[in-house]
C-alpha cells in the first residue's frame, strides 16, 4: 500500500510517502535550533512551531512523492507516545487530510515507527530480529518476534541514553544537543581516562540505569575542578561515552545471544554514536550476528518510519477510529489497541 505519513511527537515536525518499504518522498523539519537556545524541549514552543511547519510539510511531501491522492491508500499518524500538545497537531492534520480525501486513518505508536525504520534500511531484514532502540526518551531492548509484534526485553529505569548525553554535555559545557557534540570531542579524548559505572540492574540483565553514571560524571568534575579548574573535558566524554557504549552494547549482544537472534538492528538518535556502532559492531561480527545500523537520517525522527508501520498495519486490515486520542504514553507492547480489524 501507499501510505501518507505525519510524524510530530517531539521536536520534529515530518511527512512522507511510501510504498510499503520504499520511501517516495520525506521531509523533516527540524526545530532543534529554537530549542538549543533554551538548552533542551520546550513543549509550548514545539507545538506551537508544528503548527506552523505542518502543512508545509505535508504539502512538500504529497508533491514530491509524485502520487496522487487516487492513489494513496490511508493516511498514518504518530498518536503515541509523546509531548500531547506536539502530538496533538499532527493527529488533527491527519484526521482532516483522511476526512477530505475519504482515506482510513491509521494510529502508529512512535517507537514501532522507530524500529521499522530498520525494515526501510534493510530490504531484506524480516522479523524474528532484536532491536537496540535508544533515542531522546528510550532506551530499550526488544524483541521483535514477528511484524507488529513485540516484546521489551530491557528499559531504562531513569534516564534514556539519549537524555544521559545530553545531560553529561551540558555539565561539561558542550551544547544541545548533547549526542554529536560528546561524540566529535570524544575522538580527541582518551576513553580509558575514567572508570565510570555502566548501571547494570541486578537480576535484570537487560536493563539500564544511566543516572548513576551522570551522577559519577558530576561527582568526577567537582573531584577534578574543585576550584573551577580546567577541566579534561575530550577525556570525560570519550570515558563516558565508552561507558554507555560497551554497557549497551554488551546487554544487545547478551540478549541476542540467549534469545537465538542471528540479527540485531540499532535505531534512534544515539544509534549515530560512533563508539556505540563500532562497539556493537565488534561485538556483533565476534558471535556471528548480523547487525544493522539504519542512516542517522532514518534514526532520527522522520515520517518514512511511520508510514513503513502504517503500511504494515494497513496491509493487515488494521486501520484506527477517526476519534482516537493522543496519548503522552502507551506501552510497545501494547500498540494493538491502536486498531480497529476491519
Ligand atoms: P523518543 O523517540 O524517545 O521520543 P527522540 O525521537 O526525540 O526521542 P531522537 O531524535 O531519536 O530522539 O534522538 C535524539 C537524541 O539522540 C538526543 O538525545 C541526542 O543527543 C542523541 N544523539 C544524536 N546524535 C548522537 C550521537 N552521535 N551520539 C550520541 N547521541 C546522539
Ligand atoms: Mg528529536
Ligand atoms: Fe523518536
């Protein structure tokens, strides 16, 4: 199926059209600058700023992808979860695009969007795979038995990685957001400098606690700069990093391993951490699995993503009431009560 897709969770405002796992057309608008200024997401502004780039957006995306409203076959939105306000104005988007044009709405719950992103990168991947989603508000690990069907693995207990990034950035004065900016002054740094904790859970080998290691890293600049000395902020970043990277990396493997998954794919924002790839990716190539590690364009938030599950669920006779809610937060595994079978 052709599927029109709206993705405005958070701070991105996306549309695009595919074809079940090719991208026709998809445009992302990016409101990362008005929020750098304030040091992270203000929801306020994020809504209000959707409001503006939506329709542009969709517009910009319908014409490049060449297809005609005759030929698109529904209409799917991110519903689920993220920032209600955000939400809220692609969700209107959509219900009135799928009214005009007389299309079925499909709901799409936006951490499925994130893992399909892989199904896009990868023509060939088919489930049962393991997905290492780590992003702005996630970081988990979940098996993804068979299309649409899921199960989480791990999750973080407080902080997301994506979050722990920027968090440590802006104690040692780097900037939003946190990711790229730790990642390019880390290849100055020496990763072995600190020994940081890698928030491990006991009894839950799959799990993270990445506020303890923010809390190190503080603790760590007051012992070294107790003064307002200068701080060896390269050798900080690449030790922390290195920290979360081979903590990641290490729970993926571990849980593929035990689950006899021969693939596993990386998505979201901090899946473009280069010492998380070449971590994953040693690790990965030593026990024989295959790993997947999709464009930093598909790992950020996009459309194409929500549109890849959109087509899934449509193709499966699986469309949303026009009178669904947003929801701030809805569980992977419970993504299912997104649809109506028809
Ligand atoms: P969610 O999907 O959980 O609601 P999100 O979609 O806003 O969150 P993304 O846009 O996928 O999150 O990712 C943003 C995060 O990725 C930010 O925290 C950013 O710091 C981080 N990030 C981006 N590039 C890198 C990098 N090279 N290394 C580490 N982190 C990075
Ligand atoms: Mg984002
Ligand atoms: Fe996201």
């Amino acid at each position: 199926p052709t599927i029109l897709a709206i993705e405005s969770s958070c701070d991105e405002t996306a549309a695009a059209v595919v074809c079940d796992r090719q991208i026709l057309s998809s445009v992302v608008s990016s409101q990362i600058k008005t929020h750098a200024l304030y040091g992270g997401v203000v929801p306020e502004i994020a809504a209000r700023q959707h409001v503006e780039t939506i329709n542009p957006a969709i517009a910009q995306a319908y014409r490049e992808s060449g297809k005609t409203w005759a030929e698109i076959d529904g209409i799917a939105v991110t519903t689920a979860p993220g920032l209600i306000g955000s939400l809220m104005i692609g969700v209107t988007a959509a219900k009135t695009l799928a009214m005009l044009h007389r299309k079925p709405l499909i709901a799409v719950h936006h951490l499925e969007g994130h893992i399909c992103s892989a199904l896009l990168a990868e023509p060939t991947l088919e489930p049962p795979f393991l997905c290492l989603l780590v992003s702005g508000g996630h970081s988990s690990i979940i098996l993804v038995k068979d299309y649409t069907d899921y199960r989480v693995m791990g999750k973080t207990r407080d902080d997301a990685a994506g979050e722990a990034f920027d968090k440590v950035a802006r104690l040692l004065g780097l900037g939003y957001p946190g990711g790229p900016a730790i990642d390019q002054i880390a290849k100055m740094g020496d990763a072995k400098a600190y020994k940081l904790p890698q928030g491990r859970i006991p009894d839950f080998p799959y799990d993270s606690s990445f506020s303890g290691l923010k809390t190190a890293v503080l603790r760590l600049t007051q012992k070294l700069s107790p003064n307002g000395e200068a701080l060896p902020i390269a050798d900080i970043a690449a030790s922390f990093q290195e920290t979360v990277a081979i903590a990641l990396a290490n729970r993926t493997i571990k849980c593929a391993i035990e689950h006899h998954l021969s693939t596993i794919v990386a998505v979201g924002g901090v899946a473009a951490n280069s010492a998380l790839r070449s971590r994953l990716l040693a690790s990965a190539e030593e026990h024989h699995i295959r790993a997947i590690f999709p464009p930093l364009s598909l790992c950020t938030d996009n459309a194409a993503m929500i549109g890849c599950a959109g087509a899934i669920h449509f193709a499966r006779g699986e469309t949303s009431s026009m009178s669904i809610a947003t929801r701030s937060r809805l569980n992977l595994e419970d993504c299912q009560s997104l649809y109506i079978a028809t």
